[in-house]
C-alpha cells in the first residue's frame, strides 16, 4: 500500500475535487472587461481561494487537443499521453456499450445544421440540437440505427444529443471534427477524412433526408426549437486500459457527473459511478442533488468523489455569457455550500475547485491554456494573500503545476501549512 495511502487513513482524510467544466474564460466587454469567474458572486469559491493554495495547471499536454476527454483524464491523475485512447470509448464504457479490444467506438452528436442544396454547404448551426431532450433523441437514434446498423456498425442511444456509433474490428485512422468546434461555420472544410471516411460520410449526409422528415422534428420545429437534422460522427478511440485510482492512490473513489464521458473515465479507473436524479449536463441541473451525492459517498463508502459540472462548458459554446456567470454561481451556492456546510463535523478533509480547460465564450470553443485551481484544506485554513478565485488572482500567486496528474499527487499528499 502506499505511504501517502496509509497516511490519508489515520487521519480519516475525504477529498472532493469540484470540477465546473470549461469554467475558465477571457475578459469579457459584456461583462466590463471581467471574466465570467470575475463577474460571478461566488463566496464559497473565494473562501478556498483566500483560506487556501491558489494557482495555476497546465491540464493539456502540448501534443493534445484541449477536450474534456483530455483534461479530465489529465485532472483524475492519468496522463494523457499514456492513456488517452479517444473520447468516445470512456462515453461507450458508461453507456454499457459491449466493447472488445478491437473495436472502435465514435461519438455520434445530433446537430442542427442550415438547410442547402449539398451537403457540404451546410452550416454548423448547433452541435446539441437545442440540447435535446433524451426522449426525443431516443426515438431519432432508433430510426438511425433502423436504416444503417448491419454486421460491422451499431448506433447506441445515450443522453441528450450524445450518442454512439461502434464499429466492429473499426480502423481509428480518421480525421473526424468534434462539431462543437465549427459553430456558424460551413462543414465543408470539416468532413470525415480517412481510409473508410466514405462509409461514415455516407451515413451523415444520408441521415439528413430522413431526420428532417421525422416527426420529432417536425414537432420541435413547430414549438419554435432547433431540428436535429442531422448525425455527426467524431471522438473515435479503442477502449482504454488504465490503472484504478485505489491502486494508484489507495483511495476509494467515485465519480459523479451527468455526462457519459466522465462516467465512463470513473468506470475505467475502476471508481463507482454515482447517478444524481435530475443531473442533466447543461445549466437546468441538479446541483443541490450532487452535493448531497457526495456527501452521502463520503460517509459511506469513499474517501475521494470527483464532482463534474458540465453547465459552464454548455454556456460557453452557446456563447450565452450571463448563463455562464449563473452557471458558476450555482456551482457555489448549490454544490459547494452545502459540501462545506456537509463537511464541518470533519476532523479533516480537503476540497480541490478548478476547470478542466477554459471555453471562451468569444471562441465558443476549447483552449489549451492553464486553469486556475484553488485547493483547500481543513486543518491548514489559514488567509493568505490571494482574496479570490478567478484566472488572474491564481496567476498572481506564482504557483504553476505543470500537469494534471502532478496536481493530483499534490492534493492528495501534501498537507496545506
């Protein structure tokens, strides 16, 4: 067992990472030039900031592309450049999808795209269809599945406008664009590339004529939503072998999110995954619902929950900026008080806040730039100089932890003096 294990027992030591994806942001003229961390009203997020460590991380390696698959993984301590192995199969994991080691899984979005005579004229209105409703989904991804599914290629339904596509004994060497990075754009540009792309190009463009049509479509179209008018296929990976936290940190473990991905990281590392009635992935969630979640693990089965909350993220590719600023207040009034209310009977414990990778609402889209975390523990409060958390505050620190799993080993080893 490890020695830092061992130690975290005699103390009885619970640790909570509070992950609100895409948090991070740029300044912004809507909000007189603050970011939406700097504009929120957030003071239990302050209170770790200023009672705690505050810093900066450098979540994506420089080789890799700044999505959630890759800073989360990054974030729970893996080092992506040795387990990542594709978003897609972390998503299928959870989603009970039957994967063996040769098959390869694709995320499947249903988008909103314009209306045009070719397909490749289109334009990327919407990668999540108006966040569509499961249910509706379900039936789209049932037709779906009805007109392509044969020996080799089988859609799986998921949540929301998040599906699967899996292809047995597939090839992974594609060049396939998550839709969420080409908003407003034409799609041209941003086809399937690749040795069989014909056959997932196909599918795409194929699927547009009987989505338009379908009656779910037709009925959102006329309550004034976005159509999801279309599949597109991206995120491919094999599943991924990873070690379990509890053996590389010898802690109990879950993880609790709304979103397959995060799920499905949790499952892989061999953590449980705790499902909260209500959680949704996008700003109307529920909050209150995962801290009473971890709170109740905490007590009765774990010393390590990882919280994820998706809405910051939602917000920022809409590019809806006082949702975003509402998003992280929520975050703080309805996750992290009760946690810190939860806590108090404690002898200790520690609470690690931070983003996985910023989504600026001017670039509706993910970067690689570090993100600042805040990391508090109970026995070490002590005020230092830092009175906030937002970007700006943790880079006046001077702390910079160089990746994920580095800050990881940090917060659970090191005790805040």
């Amino acid at each position: 067992m490890h020695k830092h294990a061992v130690k975290g027992m005699e103390h009885n030591m619970k640790y909570i990472v509070l992950l609100g994806d895409g948090m991070s942001d740029y300044p912004i003229p809507e909000l007189n030039g603050k970011t939406p961390l700097q504009a929120a009203n957030k003071p239990n997020m302050d209170f770790l900031a200023a009672n705690g460590v505050s810093g900066l991380v450098h979540t994506i390696p420089p080789n890799l592309p700044p999505g959630s698959d890759v800073a989360n993984l990054s974030v729970l301590g893996y080092d992506p450049e040795k387990y990542y192995t594709g978003r897609s199969p972390l998503e299928a994991v959870s989603m009970g999808v039957p994967m063996k080691s040769e098959d390869v899984s694709f995320r499947t979005n249903l988008v909103t795209l314009t209306e045009a005579e070719s397909y490749e004229d289109r334009v990327m209105v919407d990668h999540s269809s108006d966040e569509i409703s499961s249910q509706e989904a379900a039936l789209l991804m049932d037709e779906v599945n009805k007109r392509f599914q044969n020996d080799f290629l089988t859609f799986y339904k998921g949540v929301s406008y998040r599906h699967c596509l899996l292809w047995r004994n597939g090839s992974t060497n594609f060049d396939l664009t998550p839709p969420h990075d080409i908003i407003d754009q034409r799609i041209a540009p941003f086809l399937p590339k690749g040795r069989d792309s014909k056959v997932i190009l196909q599918m795409m463009e194929d699927s547009t004529r009987f989505l338009t049509e379908h009656p779910v479509n037709r009925e959102r179209m006329r309550r004034g939503l976005r159509p999801a008018n279309s599949i597109w296929i991206w995120g491919q990976g094999r599943k991924p072998a990873i070690p379990s936290f509890h053996e590389k940190y010898g802690l109990k473990g879950a993880v609790i999110s709304a979103v397959d991905l995060v799920k499905g990281l949790g499952l892989c590392a061999g953590m449980q995954s705790i499902d909260v009635q209500g959680a949704t992935g996008t700003l109307h969630t529920n909050y209150r619902g995962k801290a009473e979640a971890a709170l109740t693990a905490l007590k009765t089965s774990c010393d390590f929950v990882y919280i994820h909350v998706e809405a910051p993220d939602e917000c920022g590719h809409r590019n809806e900026v006082h949702n975003k600023v509402r998003a992280i207040e929520l975050i703080d009034e309805q996750i992290l008080a009760p946690i810190l209310k939860g806590l108090e009977d404690y002898q200790d414990y520690k609470i690690l806040l931070l983003p996985d990778h910023p989504t600026p609402l001017s670039l509706r889209t993910h970067t690689s730039e570090p993100v600042p975390f805040a990391m508090y523990q109970k026995s070490g409060d002590t005020p230092g100089e830092i009175r906030a958390y937002d970007e700006f505050a943790a880079q006046k620190s001077g702390i910079v932890h160089s990746s994920g799993p580095s800050l990881m080993t940090w917060f659970i080893n090191q005790a805040v003096r």
